[in-house]
C-alpha cells in the first residue's frame, strides 16, 4: 500500500471520533510490514486527561492483534502528532509517519526526526 492510500485511510477512518468536547476528529492507520492495516480514533472524556488519541488506538489494535516493535512500518495521520504519541511512533520502530500539518500539507517524517533526543529505556 502507498503512503497516499494509507493517509486517505486515516482520513476516511476520522469520522468515527468520539470528540464531543474539541470537536477535533483524528484518525491513524498503521500499516504492518505484513500489509494489514490497523485503524484508530481519537476518543474523548470530559475528564480531558483521560482521552486516548488516534494514534495510540490503532497501536494498541496491532499490538492486540499480535504485533510488536519493528512489526509495523508506517502510520498516517490526518494531524500532526502529539509529543506523547511521538514517543510511542519512536517506540514501535515505524519506519515513517505521514501526517498532515495545521496549514494541511501532507509531509512523511521519521519518527526520530519528529522527536530528537528521543527517550529509551
């Protein structure tokens, strides 16, 4: 799958957000090196801290369905990713992350570049 055809899967996917408070509805698709593709939301809580972003959702999809770091190869997302969810992209090993910025260009970065100095245990 090209990197356009997963970024229009994150959009398309965007819709199904639970964002009642921000309004603001991202999705992600995470595409595994074994071409399936894992999908998330963000979802919301008035409780704001607990939210979960889009990001975070379709990791824990591919991690439920067996993956582990370096298993999975890209993601898309139709917004830039947050610091937290820079550490996990980092984490899992992708390759790539295709998002787009707040003026709506669509950009592929490596996780390290999007987060330098990145944080390892």
């Amino acid at each position: 799958m090209d990197d356009r055809a997963l970024y229009e899967q994150a959009l398309a996917i965007a819709g199904q957000a639970y964002a009642p408070y921000s309004k603001f509805h991202v999705g992600a698709a995470v595409l595994a090196r074994d071409g399936r593709v894992f999908l998330g939301v963000n979802v919301e809580n008035a409780a704001y801290p607990l939210g979960v972003c889009a990001e975070k959702t379709a990791l824990t999809r591919a991690v439920t369905d067996g993956c582990h770091p370096g298993d999975l190869e890209a993601i898309a997302i139709n917004a830039s990713p947050c610091g937290g969810c820079r550490q996990w992209l980092y984490e899992f090993g992708l390759d790539r992350v295709i998002y787009a910025r707040a003026n709506g260009e669509v950009v592929t970065m490596t996780p390290a570049g999007l987060l330098p100095d990145t944080f390892e245990l």
